[in-house]
C-alpha cells in the first residue's frame, strides 16, 4: 500500500515522504492490517494531515483480491476516522486526467509526470508509492481550485 504526505504552501507543493507498506509473504490478513493501521498512526503523528485522498473502489476481476483490498481500505479508513481526518476519493481517470492531462494514461506516464510536477530527482518507487503521490497531488489541485 502506497503513501504520500504532501503540504501546500504558497502555491507550491512539497513532498514530505512518501513510500510503501509491506506486507510479509504468508503474513495472516489480520495482521497485515495491523500493520497498516500501526505505520499509518506513526506516520499520522509525524505529518498531522489535515485530510486524507484514496483512490475511489474500483472493479476487480479477481473477487478474492477485492476482498482483501476492501479489508485494506477499511483499515486505512478507520484509522484516519480515528484522528478526525476527512477523507476524499478520487476515480483512477481522475487522477490520471489530474497529472497526464487523460484518463486513460500509462501507470509509467503517471509516474514519469508526478515525477516532473513535484520535482523529484528520482521516479518514485514502488509503484504503489507513485500512486499514492499522484492521488495526493489530484487532491491538492482539486482543493486549490475550489
């Protein structure tokens, strides 16, 4: 699972960190949640967000997998919830339309331009990370232009 903490200042967006929850292989769910909610807390205490951006639930093939994303998502949702952080979601086509300029973008070009918009010196990995980057950014820029 990707994450991305980022403020606004100035017009001018700065990315604090941004990286990957793991899981170990074999690790039973319960704890893979655990996980997640315990890093999330930390990294919640070290940034103090004042809001959170998810990608929108999308429809998988694979029922099994959307089952284990849902239990991922919760945890992430309660764990925000528990700190009183609104939560915002955005529709894959969204964030790529946000960063690519279409809907329908390459999860490379994503990477390649959330790169270019923050000024990155590196393409971010994971890819869950540079996800996690380009969903933030969608929100910033869908909040500056309320």
């Amino acid at each position: 699972m990707g994450y991305a903490f980022m403020e606004r200042l100035n017009h001018k967006i700065r990315v604090l960190e941004y990286g990957a929850i793991r899981s170990l292989p074999g690790e039973p769910l319960a704890e893979r949640l655990l996980r997640i909610h315990a890093r999330l807390t930390l990294l919640m205490e070290t940034y103090a967000p004042g809001a959170m951006a998810l990608e929108s639930i999308f429809h998988g093939k694979f029922a099994r997998s959307a089952l284990i994303l849902g239990h991922a998502r919760g945890a992430i949702l309660v764990t925000a919830a528990a700190r009183g952080i609104p939560i915002a979601e955005y529709a894959p086509t969204l964030v790529k339309q946000a960063i690519v300029g279409r809907g329908r973008a390459s999860k490379a070009q994503v990477a390649s331009l959330i790169q270019t918009h923050l000024n990155l010196r590196q393409l971010p990995q994971p890819a869950d990370a540079a996800d996690a980057l380009a969903i933030a950014f969608c929100h910033l820029m869908q909040v500056s232009s309320r």
